[in-house]
C-alpha cells in the first residue's frame, strides 16, 4: 500500500482497512484499548503499543445527519456516527442506514465494501 496521507502512525491502520480488518492500538504494559493513531498509553504512559484487531462490533453513542458535503464525492444528506467499539473505543464513522432510523445504543457492526476499487468501511445495523 505504501505510506498514507495520514502518516506512518496510521498507515498500520489504513493497511488493516485495505485487508478489510478494523485495527486499533493496544497498550502492552496495562492491555488499555487505545484509538490507532495513539502513540503513548494515557493510562500507564507506557509507549510499548501493539496493532490489534477489533471484532467490529459496536454500539452507536450518537449520530448526526449532514446536509453539507465534506468532499466533492458526498452525496448528501449523510449520517455520522460516534460508535463505541466493544473492545472500548470509540469511532467515526457512517452507518448504511436511513438517519431517521439510527438511535443511541443501536447495535452495529463493520462491513467492508469496494468504491471503485478502493476498500472503505461503514457500519451496518446488527442483525441484518
């Protein structure tokens, strides 16, 4: 894949999407769940992190519906949501799902899809 735009303290993260796993960083030293472009434990101040991989389930803990596109390829209106992964973090993202049918403490779980030859991640409503 090579570097990514976000640089070298993501890419570990980008490569995981590419290979359509969901990765975060992970303290070594107090096994904290961090968010993956973390480069200290804020529990323990340890530097000793490691790439893991989430399960990709999660639970919404809001959400907010655009009416603005953020880039030239948004068609709006779109939904963004804070999700709260079950291994403890918590994420952006959009979930494919009408906005007037999204609540807090939603069930969801991550779905890898190809835009054209790129992998991208949303997350889809549990259970369907």
């Amino acid at each position: 894949m090579g570097s990514t735009p976000y640089g070298p303290k993501l890419d570990c993260f980008w490569e995981g999407i590419e290979s359509q796993e969901l990765r975060y960083r992970k303290c070594n030293s107090c096994h904290t769940a961090l968010p993956s472009g973390s480069w200290v434990c804020p529990e323990c101040w340890s530097k000793d992190l490691s790439w893991e991989v989430a399960s990709g389930d999660g639970v919404i803990w809001s959400f907010v519906e655009y009416y603005r596109p953020f880039s030239p390829k948004e068609t709006v209106p779109y939904n963004v949501v804070l999700v709260d992964l079950a291994e403890g973090i918590r994420m952006v993202a959009n979930v494919d799902c009408a906005t007037d049918k999204i609540y807090a403490g939603m069930a969801v779980r991550a779905e890898f899809y190809d835009d054209h030859g790129e992998v991208k991640l949303k997350f889809i409503p549990d259970g369907i």
